[in-house]
C-alpha cells in the first residue's frame, strides 16, 4: 500500500517536471519569436521593401511557431515593439491549452 503511494506521488511529480520543461521551451519560443518580430518590423521600418512592418512581423512570428498580437511599429518611427503568444498544449497535469507571451523592442539607429 506504502509503496502504491510512493509509485503514485512519483508518477505525478515526474509529469510536473514534463510540464514545466514543456513551459520552459515555450517560453524560449516566444522570446526567439518575439526579437525575430521586433527585427523584422525594425528592419521594415528602416530599409523599406513596400511591405509593412505589422505584415513583417507577423511573418516572422509565424514562422517561429508563435502568434503576433501587437506590433506598434508605424511607418515613420525607428522603434518597433512587438508581443507575440506561444501556445502550449497536451500538458499532463493541466488540460486545456495555455498560452505563454513575451515581448520585445528593436530600435533603428541611424549613424
């Protein structure tokens, strides 16, 4: 009976270290996402392809696996800043789907 205990409270405390590696990862996923959307509207915004800058970083986003859900970067500023939102699902202990988000700021700097 000692022992079911033990093997149940093992198995539980093993998929909490699974879920929170799977947070972790995601985490990591949406700051990479969030800089690349950041450099992609910075670098909209400082050398012009037609394309604009919000369109860019979503691309970028989506591209690293994450959504864009804000891009204040208009034409005519040097600063872009970004959040993006990494879903994260098939956790063991917590159904459902979560959500992470991060945020980041690229600046153009002309010489």
């Amino acid at each position: 009976m000692i022992i079911a205990g033990v093997v149940a409270i093992m198995i539980v405390l093993t998929l909490g270290v699974a879920d929170l590696g799977t947070a972790l990862i995601a985490r990591e996923r949406a700051h990479a996402a969030a800089d690349a959307a950041a450099l992609a509207a910075a670098q909209e915004l400082a050398m012009p392809s037609g394309s604009l800058p919000q369109i860019e970083a979503a691309d970028y986003a989506g591209r690293n696996g994450a959504s864009l859900l804000t891009c204040a970067c208009d034409v005519g500023t040097q600063e872009a800043l970004v959040s993006v939102s990494v879903a994260i699902e098939h956790l063991f202990l917590l159904p459902g789907t979560h959500h992470v988000e991060s945020r980041s700021r690229a600046v153009v700097d002309f010489p």
